[in-house]
C-alpha cells in the first residue's frame, strides 16, 4: 500500500469543525484501539484543541521536533549530539531530520520519568 500525503488543517476555534468532530465521535461506538484512539483525537478537536497527526516514518527539522516536544530547538540539538535523539543529515548538508518516531519515544520516556518523578515525590509526602 502506498502512503499518500495529505496535508489538512482544521481550525479547532470554529464551530463547526468542533461540533462536526463531536457528530463523528460519538459515531464510533466500538473498543477497537483503532476506534478508540480516533474517538480521543476528535474528542481533543471538539474540545479546540490542535490535533497534528503523522506517519511514525515521516521527518521534521529539529525546529519541529522541539514543538512536539514542547521543548527549544537548542535543547534538540543537545539531544541529537548527546545521542538521545538519532538524527540523519541531508546529503551534503548540516541540516538534521530526525523520524517521528524517535521523537514519540522520547517524549514518552520524559513522560515516563516525569509521572515516576511525581509518584516519588507523592510517596514521600513532598
């Protein structure tokens, strides 16, 4: 199957963007995690928030990679050289891209140790 790219934006300030992502979502009653993990995106939109979907082989700049990290682009660029974050330079460039995929799993393992972080302090009454 070939992957098509299809690039559009919804606006979840408008009203019936939201009110159409609710219709749909409360269209799809099964517990499938393919059904589930499309009721929570277009829960997220009914709610307004912006929802950015890609393939987990797709490429963004280091400066994309730190929006989804909600991290600066200089504290990538950190990553990538401390080898946290694998990266691939364009051919006879300095430019980095760097998989969604490796970014997905480093936000989760900040996530991870954020959450254990917390439970740490919890437990220690802190």
């Amino acid at each position: 199957m070939a992957a098509h790219a299809h690039s559009t934006t919804l606006d979840p300030a408008d009203p019936v963007i939201r009110s159409g992502a609710r219709e749909l979502a409360d269209r799809l009653v099964g517990d499938t995690p393919v059904e589930a993990a499309m009721r929570a995106l277009l829960d997220d939109v009914a709610h307004g928030a912006r929802v950015v979907v890609l393939r987990a082989e797709d490429e963004v700049s280091p400066a994309k990679a730190a929006q989804i990290l909600g991290v600066t682009r200089q504290f990538v660029d950190r990553l990538c050289e401390d080898g946290v974050l694998p990266f691939r330079r364009l051919p006879g460039s300095r430019h980095r891209r760097i998989r969604v995929q490796d970014v997905v799993d480093v936000a989760t393992e900040r996530e991870e140790r954020r959450t254990g972080a917390d439970s740490i302090r919890a437990a220690l009454g802190a």
